[in-house]
C-alpha cells in the first residue's frame, strides 16, 4: 500500500482527516488535481480517492471503530456480506474468503475493509447523478444505494453528512 493510502486511512480511524487535509499542503494538491480530472482512474489505480473513502465512512458510521458487526452489516463502511462478496472478497493475512469469519474479519479490519469499497467501485462504477463524470458523489451513492440502484436522492442524513464532509476539503 502507498503511504498515502495509509496515512489517509489512520486519519479516518482517528477522525481527524477533515481537519489535517484542510491543512496538509500535499492532501490540499491532491484534491485540487483530482477535481480538475474527475474522470474514470487508469488502469491499476484505485477508483475512490482516499477523501472520498473518509466522507463515505463519516456520512455511513461516523467512522465508528466500536460498530464492529450489528445485524446484517458490519464495520466502519457498514458492509453487508454481499458487498463484500460482489467487491472481490478481500481478506486479511491470507485468510481464505471461504473462511466463515473472512466477511466479518475483513469488514470490521479498515485496511480491508476500504479494500472492499474499492473492489465494489471497481465493479459498479458508474455515473449516478448524470453529470457525465464519475467521481465521490457516485461513489457515495453507489456505497449506499448499491450497484444496481444508485441513481435519485440520497437519504437526507446520509446526504447532509457526505457532502458536509466533503465540502471541508473541497474549500480552497
């Protein structure tokens, strides 16, 4: 894993992305280049950038590290066992996907877990909003609306939290 995919991912663990990008000269770059090409990645690269991976998780859990598994979902990304199984079915340490604990293990594991959400995106990828792009607010949509229904309306706290968050790094 890149270093930055690291160093994003503790961030959201820690909650303190949204202050630290605003600030970070390199996050602050970074994103200024991605909204300037908002178009599908090249080959090998991840389609979620790792801002997109933080309001994606704030807007689901709040990136609650203690919601480990509740009824049908389970971990900071709220996977559901056939999210999971539909992004590739990632693991961790080698586990095997047929492995009863492998959904859970990877799901509630943030490395993982955001491994998933790339593998979904990879999959599902496409322009929800009709804007001709697809970028953060498909990605939002597809995560919460599912491959298959991803266009319309999000639900309104799902929304309000995304864009909010989303917002704190698109400000200049």
């Amino acid at each position: 894993m890149n270093r930055f995919f690291i160093v994003a991912i503790s961030c959201v663990i820690a909650l303190f992305c949204v202050n630290l990008a605003v600030s970070h000269p390199q996050i602050q770059q970074q994103q200024q280049q991605q909204q300037q090409q908002p178009q599908q990645p090249q080959s090998g690269e991840s389609p979620v950038t790792q801002t997109c991976l933080g309001c994606i998780c704030e807007a689901i859990s709040g990136c609650n590290r203690t919601a480990i598994c509740t009824g049908e979902v389970c971990g900071l990304f709220r996977l559901t066992w056939g999210y999971w199984a539909d992004s590739g079915k990632p693991t961790i340490a080698g586990e095997s996907p047929t492995s009863e604990t492998a959904y859970a293990n990877c799901a509630n594991d943030a490395y993982c877990a955001a491994s998933a959400v790339q593998g979904y995106m990879t999959r599902f990828g496409q322009d929800c909003n009709g804007d001709g792009k697809i970028n953060c607010y498909d990605h939002a949509a597809i995560h919460y609306k599912g491959g298959y229904g991803c266009k319309g309306d999000l639900p309104e706290k799902y929304g309000n939290v995304f864009n909010s968050c989303l917002g704190q790094f698109l400000k200049t």
